[in-house]
C-alpha cells in the first residue's frame, strides 16, 4: 500500500464508479484508482467488523458494511507470496 499524500473526499470515493482489484503489496487489502490517485479498501475480519475499510488517508478510515453500487472488483481475490500479510 502506498497512501496518498492527501485526503481522498470519502463523499465522492463513495459514489464513484470504482474498479477494485487486490493489492500486491498487502494481503486483504484492494486497490483503486480515483483522482489520479490510489485508493484502498481494507477487507475486514467479517461479522466481527464491518466487511470493508476504506482508506481516505491520515490514518483515516470509513467503515463499509458492502460495496457501493458504482463499486466493482475485477480479478481474484489473490495475492502472491511476497505481500505483506496482515499484522495481529
């Protein structure tokens, strides 16, 4: 993952038409591009927490319980064996 250097507007990521596909650089985590910019999504560890996180920078995140309309995935839900895996 490599965050932005600014804030996303949760707002317009939200009602965006976003492609998401995982992100090769850290287990459970997606990746999208919006304003020039990579954006990601966390998956969470569902029912415990909601479904998704979504990133918006600053150690900011929004809490999603699915995706929005305008939000597709493309590709598997697979990432190779030199990503990141999540910490405890």
């Amino acid at each position: 993952m490599n965050p932005s250097s600014r804030l996303t507007n949760p707002n317009r990521a939200l009602s965006a038409e976003l492609v998401w596909e995982a992100d090769p650089e850290d287990v459970m985590w997606l990746r999208a591009w919006f304003d020039g910019d990579q954006i990601y999504l966390r998956i969470n560890n569902f029912p415990d927490d909601n479904l998704y996180s979504l990133w918006v920078g600053d150690g900011q995140f929004v809490e999603l319980e699915e995706m929005p309309n305008g939000w597709s995935r493309s590709g598997p839900l697979s990432w190779p064996p030199t990503a990141r895996r999540r910490r405890a």
